[in-house]
C-alpha cells in the first residue's frame, strides 16, 4: 500500500478490508474476525463495539488499533 493509497487523516480508502485478532485470558490467539469497513475510524468503531480483554485491527501488515494500546510505552 502506498500513500496514495490513504486520504490525508490516514485512513485507507473504502472499502478495505480488516482482520481482527482478539485474545483470550491466556494470551492465545482468537481466530480471526473480517471486518469491512470503509476506513481505519469506522473499524475502530465497530471493533469497540464488542472489545475482550485484548484485541488487534490489523489492515494488510499494518496494525491500525490495538486495546490496551501496548504501543504507548
């Protein structure tokens, strides 16, 4: 994926399509959930909607949401 391929707050283009990986208490992987959604902001929404204690957005290699957010440390 290319910049070009984001509009300019980031988030892909319609019609993408994402991966959500949750986490049981034991930190083992769910199997994935498809999530189409027209951008990153709409996904997030709907991932929200039905968080477990951890889950991943992923879009292609790119990790667009993670809860908790390990990544502010």
């Amino acid at each position: 994926m290319t910049d070009r391929d984001h509009d300019i707050d980031g988030d892909a283009r319609q019609g993408s399509a994402y991966r959500l990986y949750c986490f049981d208490v034991r930190g083992r992987r769910l199997p994935a959930e498809p999530i189409d959604a027209a951008d990153d902001r709409t996904a997030i929404a709907i991932v929200q909607l039905h968080l477990h204690d951890r889950c991943e957005l992923w879009q292609g290699e790119r990790l667009v949401f993670c809860e908790p957010d390990v990544r502010r440390n």
